[in-house]
C-alpha cells in the first residue's frame, strides 16, 4: 500500500505523542499524582497509531483499560485525557471514569472499557447502531490476546460477523493477560486463527510496524465499511512496561523485553523515513521536542485542573 | 375497549413502537419466524422484516451488549431474554456496561434500550428456569426497572419504556401471559415510576409484585369475608419506585404486607419494609411483613414446587398475623 510522506510523518509525531504521553503519565503516578492504578501502553503505540489513523473522525472506536494511546490516536485532546487519570473537572469524563473508562463521543470514542472483553459486545453493538441507522461508519475495536479467552468475545465476534457488521476486531497480542504468558493459556499461536471459527478474515500485522497496521487496518475498515462484515486482525506487539505501574513482571525476562525494546516501532519508523531520506536526526528531535511540550502542557493543564464539584456526584445516575 | 390476553397486550405495544419509529427494532433468540417461545413477537417479522427483528443466535452477553452499543449512537433497541435466569449470562453487560457507562462517561450518552425477559415459576420448568431475580438488579444504579401484572399495564409500560431515555430492564412472569384483561382502543401511555391501588381497602396495605398482585387480590377477597379490608398496591415500578403511594396508604391502613414471587431474604420487599419504617414509622402498628418465595432453587415437582411460590392462602395467613389474628 502507497503510503503518503505526509501520512506517514503524522504517524511518527503520533508515536511519539503516546510515547511521551505514557512516559509522563508513570512519572507522575511514581510522584503520587495519580490515584489507584495506571496501564500503560508504551511499546504499543504503532497498533493504536496505525489502526486509529484508518478510521474517519465519524467513526467510531471502543478500547480497553489500557487506552490512553488509543484515545491518543484517536484524536481525544492530551490535556482531557491527563486531566481524567488524575480525576479532574477537565478531564474528558469529568474525573467520573479516570484512567480506565474514558469516554469522548467528540471524537468517537465510546469508551475504554474496564473489564476484560467487557467493550467487545458494545463493539459490535456500535456496528449494529451503525446498520441499524444506516450511518455509513465502521466501529473499531481494540481487545487484547487475554480477552479473547473471555465468552464474551466468542459472542460478540461470532454475532458481528453473522450479521455482517461493519466492525473491525484488533486484537493486541502483547503475548501476556496482567501476570500470566499467553503460551500458558491457549495452545495456538496465531489468536487471528480463531476467526475461521466465525467465518471471517484473521489477518496478522506486525503491530510494531506502524505501515503494516496501518495497511492492514485499513484494507478492514474498507471491507466493513462496503458491508462485507468484520475483520479480526492480530497485531503482534509488547508492552514494555508491567501491566500497571508498580508490576514487577514475575513472569517475563529483562532479555526478552530488551529483544522487544530492539523492535521499537517508532525507531523502526524513524529508521525508515531515514533511510527515505525524508527525515533528519534534527527534524526528529524537533518532533520529539514538540511532543514533549504538549505532554507537558497537558500535565501542569492537569495538575492546575479543580477536582470535580462535589456536588456532581449523583448527576447522571440516570 | 377490548379483552385481550397479556401476551397480545405486549405483543400490540411492541408493534404501535415499531411502527412508530423506525428506529426502534428487536432482537432476541427465536423471535423471528417462531414469533418468540412465548409468542410475544408473532406476527411481527412477517410485517417489518428481519431488520427490525432480529433473531440471534444464542449468545445473552452479545445480545445485551450489542443492544448497549446501538443505543449509545441513537438505536432503539428492545432485546429478549428468553428466561430472566439467562440473563447471569449477560451479567457484566447488564450491570457492569450499561448500568454504568451513562454515569462514568459523565452523561455523554444515553442507552434508550429495553432488556425484556421474563421470570416466575409454578410451570414445572425447574431450578434454572423458574427464578425471579429482579433484587440482582434493583440494587444497581442507573438501571429502571417495571414489573407490570396486567394486560392494561403491560402495553401502556411496554410503550413507555420505549421511549424512555432508558435503561429499563422490563420484567414479565410468564404465568401471567396468558391472563385477560381490558385495553382501550386508543393509544395510551403508562409513566414508569407509579405505583398504582389496584384495590381500595381500609385495613392493611398489600404491596405487591407482579404475579403476586393476582394472588394479592384473590387473598384479599379472603380477607373481606373475615371482615379485614385489605388494599391492594400493585407496585408496577421497581425504579423509579413509587414509595409515597405506599406510604400514603400505610400512613391510613397502619399496617403493610409486601408479597413478591422472589426469595424472602434480600428480595425487594427487605428494601420496601425498610423504607415503610423509615417514612411511616409513627403509624405502624405491627412490623412490615414480608412474603416472599421458599429460599430453595425452584424444584420440578409439582408437590415441591407448589410451596415455593406464595400463594393466596399464604397471604391470608401473614395478614390475618398483621392484624392480631392468630391461629
């Protein structure tokens, strides 16, 4: 797939943003900033880049407990999402979801849902709003390889593609569910296998090849969109962080993670247009340093952010 | 007016919804051409066609989950649960998704949707087909849920709850389908959220829950020949609940007697004898009485299974204690 330099160039900046985002985001939580817990996706942020980065602003996207770089991609403002993992007024949810459920219908974003799979069934639902109202959007799901053990995931795929629902499943295989290493829980390799039992394409990415998602991502949208039906599409990835801050990864080796680090999806970008000659060490850097300055802004935005009124607390029960 | 049986009553108001807005449709398990295993969707794929009923494969989370998600973008989706117990396979859908996603996005979005199913036993149907489990739900916000007992109450509710911003768990017992009653030939709405005196009476408050109600009226009948005159409160509406209807006729009976099908220990009527103490403590003369279902899983037996489920005699007896009457 053709590519367009420019594209391609947002891709990095969003890489990056994520990058530093998440980067941001442990330093304020290790300084006490933020309460409960943070998962972050640094490692990751080629999946969230190239899947959301197919997708029309109409369209709609769900997530996960680990979706800040989702949201990221998505459009969702810094300073909104910094605002909602500390709890403030500002944040996209008025501090009422935090780190975990954050939802911003601006910008199609229809939650990042906190219980495992929990988001893959309200996916399809978007795709069947989405049919039902003839809205012409495609809905975009992110799962990780531990929800595809859920029931729920089973239902939800399996309906999607029975109705022929203009969904696209992307599961992030990062190879482990909170603590415990995927190769113990399932015996396959390949999780895009599974969507032969739904009748459906199972597409494998290279989730840290920010082109390759981006390529196959889209290639599902257009088929969703033409009203063929979903895809699942399996990006291969790792998160180089814990599965929240303060894991001490018990059950993977520095070696493995260095391996992976090696991988880095915005190096290998970086390397790329490089090798193009359609990027500089210098305009890198200013792009690092771009980034950078808006995670900042986001975060001082944040922490001068008010708590939500008090008062609020019963609004919208109902 | 017109007699009709519950199931058409629902059956009709379903149809005035969908011929109302297109955006309104169906889904569920075995509602297309088989019309629902209860009947409740007869007639209706033949006349709207399979988009705005849709029949699903046999998958409650997805069921549930997919009406969650097309309500979140201006569906109005009213999905079938074939039995309430199937719904624990919805579970975290029903009170972990939609019960929440309002509240925690911050009122961004609205789920008008209808989860309907239906609950009760006394047909033989056994332990996991017979439970009514409405106090599962009646202790989450953000979800309405309605119990109607008539065929009058169903239509106008059912159509209500449509159109409601939602969401509303519509809970029916099927032992109720097949009773009869009168709806007028105009359309008619229900608001959620009332009660109604189903029977005027001077002497203790009968609050009562769905198919409870019938037998709440039978066992008042009972009453007046022993000289007790029993009002008879259908609660209709679980949340948002009518408690100053209640109160209002506890505060003039100065006694009260919740009766529902479910389990007797945290069924809804803990909560109702609760809020009764708290509100009319000054004008009780006895303590809030509770019928409820035996605390056994629903048996098969007819000889077992006839104990669990309150019955009119059951009712007479609790009341006529209320009362100082004892055997």
């Amino acid at each position: 797939m053709k590519i367009a330099k420019e594209l391609k160039f947002q891709f990095l900046k969003t890489m990056v943003t994520i990058r530093c985002f998440e980067e941001k985001a442990k330093e304020l939580y290790l300084a006490g900033k933020i309460r409960g817990t943070v998962h972050l996706s640094t490692g990751m942020e080629a999946v969230a880049t190239g899947a959301c980065s197919s997708l029309n602003p109409d369209d709609y996207m769900n997530s996960t407990h680990r979706g800040h770089g989702h949201c990221i991609a998505k459009g969702v403002g810094l300073r909104e999402i910094m605002a909602e993992i500390m709890g403030r007024a500002t944040g996209v949810c008025q501090g009422r979801g935090g780190t975990m459920h954050m939802f911003d219908v601006a910008h199609g974003v229809m939650g990042t849902i906190g219980i495992v799979g929990g988001g893959i069934p309200i996916a399809t639902g978007l795709g069947l709003g989405i049919q039902q109202l003839g809205l012409g959007r495609v809905a975009l799901c992110f799962l990780g390889d531990g929800a595809s053990n859920e029931g729920a995931f089973h239902e939800a795929v399996n309906l999607g593609a029975v109705w022929r629902l203009p969904v696209v499943y992307v599961l992030e295989n990062n190879l482990v569910g909170d603590t415990t290493p995927l190769r113990e829980v399932v015996l396959i390799d390949d999780l895009a296998d599974r969507a032969k039992s739904y009748g459906i394409p199972g597409v494998i990415a290279d989730g840290n090849d920010v082109l390759d998602v981006y390529a196959k991502v889209s290639a599902a949208v257009r088929r969703a969109r033409s009203g063929d039906g979903p895809t699942l599409i399996e990006c291969k990835t790792y998160r180089w962080e814990g599965h929240q801050i303060g894991d001490p990864c018990v059950y993977r080796t520095k070696e493995e993670v260095e391996q992976w680090k090696k991988k880095c999806p915005i190096k290998r970008l970086k390397t790329h247009l490089m090798r193009e000659k359609l990027l500089t060490e210098k305009r890198y850097e200013a792009i690092v340093a771009a980034s950078q300055a808006e995670v900042d802004q986001a975060a001082a935005f944040a922490m001068d952010s008010p708590e939500p009124d008090p008062q609020t607390v019963l609004d919208y029960v109902y | 007016m017109r007699t009709v049986t519950y199931i058409e009553a629902l059956r009709e108001g379903l149809e005035e919804e969908l011929r109302r807005d297109e955006r309104v449709f169906l889904l569920g398990e075995d509602i297309g051409p088989h019309g629902g295993v209860f009947g409740a969707t007869r007639g209706l794929l033949a006349k709207y066609g399979p988009t705005r009923v849709r029949q699903t494969p046999i998958s409650e989370a997805a069921i549930v989950g997919a009406a969650c998600g097309a309500s979140m973008i201006g569906a109005i989706p009213v999905a079938e649960i074939m039995y309430f117990d199937h719904i624990a396979v919805a579970m975290d859908q029903v009170a972990g998704e939609i019960a929440k996603i309002r509240y925690m996005s911050n009122g961004q979005v609205r789920l008008p949707l209808v989860i309907r199913t239906q609950g009760g036993g006394g047909r033989g149907k056994g332990p996991q087909h017979s439970s009514s489990i409405e106090a599962w739900f009646f202790h989450c916000p953000g979800l309405k849920i309605v119990m109607p007992a008539t065929p009058y109450d169903v239509k106008g509710l059912i159509k209500t709850a449509i159109r409601d911003d939602g969401p509303v768990l519509f809970l029916e017992n099927a032992i109720l389908y097949n009773t009869k009653g009168e709806v007028p030939d105009e359309e008619y709405l229900i608001p959620l959220g009332r009660a109604e005196i189903k029977r005027q009476g001077t002497d203790l408050t009968i609050v009562a829950v769905s198919a409870m109600v019938l037998r709440a009226l039978d066992a008042a009948q009972e009453l007046e020949k022993m000289g007790i005159s029993a009002e008879v409160i259908d609660v209709r509406s679980l949340i948002p609940l009518d408690i100053e209807c209640i109160v209002e006729s506890v505060k003039k009976t100065s006694r009260a007697l919740v009766v529902h099908e479910a389990w007797r220990r945290g069924g809804v009527g803990a909560e109702l004898a609760a809020q009764i103490t708290e509100r009319a403590f000054d004008y009780l003369d006895a303590p809030v009485g509770r019928v409820g279902g035996l605390e056994v899983p629903s048996p098969y037996a007819e000889s077992l299974e006839r104990q669990v489920i309150p019955n009119p005699a059951a009712i007479v007896k609790q009341a006529k204690e209320l009362c100082n009457i004892f055997e």
